[in-house]
C-alpha cells in the first residue's frame, strides 16, 4: 500500500460499492476481509463489537486523506474528542496481500441495541452482494440485535 492511502475496513454501508464511491471518489476497492475478535451488531446502524469467539465479514477499502476526512465527517467521527462524536476509530495490525498493513476502522460510541430501517438494511445487503460475502452473517447480526432490543424492554 502506498504511505499516502489507509486501509479502511467497512462492515456497514460502506460495503456498498455505489455508495461509497459516491462518498470517496478515490477510493480503491482491496479485497473481502474477515476481521477476528469482533461480531456485527446494530445500534440503528451497523456497529462492531469486541468477542473473542467471533469475526465480522466486510471488506477493505485503499483510502486517500479526502476519503477519510469524508468518512469521518460521514460517521460523525470528532477528531478532537474522538468518545463524543457518533462513531470512533479504532487499528489494528495484520498480514494483507503478503505486507504487514495497519488497518482503520469505525466503532460507535453508543452501546444501544436497535435494529436498522429496512432501506438501510437494504444498502448493506447489496454491498453483501458486491463483494460476495455470507448474507447470513448479517441475518445473524440483525436476530442478535432484535434479541438484545427485546431483552432491554422487558427490564
């Protein structure tokens, strides 16, 4: 990868390659990307969260400085107060295409289980379909969620 770009890893709506296109004209689409130790979950949105026993599919995107200042400003990401804006960033190391790279990715700041609008789910689905990944990972996901949501209620 080159010095300039980041590894940006996208599990949500960023997977749909149309949209984030749309948001980051010089993005590169990399390769499909099982990331270990975490597991999709939605907070309304699509959210990662640490387990041990589990992973998240998505995919990694080669980013510019623009496209990562869009995506922060995307994600609601505050530089200067990184726990106050929606989502916070967060890197880790790993071996991609044979180079040991540093990987960014978003995490929410809030803990609160909610289930995404349909039209949301929808864009994450396609970006599913764009990059080949198991659907029913997200299917998973969203059951995992609306269980929690449930749970929460009934305190």
């Amino acid at each position: 990868m080159s010095k300039q770009r980041t590894l940006y890893f996208a599990y949500g709506s960023n997977l749909n390659m149309e949209q984030m296109l749309r948001r980051c004209p010089k993005a590169r689409p990399v390769q499909p990307y099982l990331h270990v130790g975490y597991h999709l979950v939605f907070r309304g949105v699509a959210d990662i969260t640490p387990a041990s026993e589990d992973f998240v599919l998505g995919a990694l995107w080669s980013i510019t400085g623009a496209c990562e200042l869009a995506l922060d400003r995307y994600e609601g990401y505050q530089p200067h107060s990184p726990d106050s804006g929606m989502y916070r960033k967060i890197y880790w190391q790993d071996r991609v295409q044979g180079e040991d790279v540093r990987i960014m990715a978003y995490t929410m700041n809030s803990y609160r289980f909610c289930p995404p609008s349909e039209s949301y789910l929808e864009c994450i689905r396609q970006g599913y379909r764009d990059w080949g990944l198991d659907q029913g990972i997200l299917t998973e996901a969203l059951d995992m969620t609306n269980f929690q949501a449930r749970s929460k209620l009934k305190r």
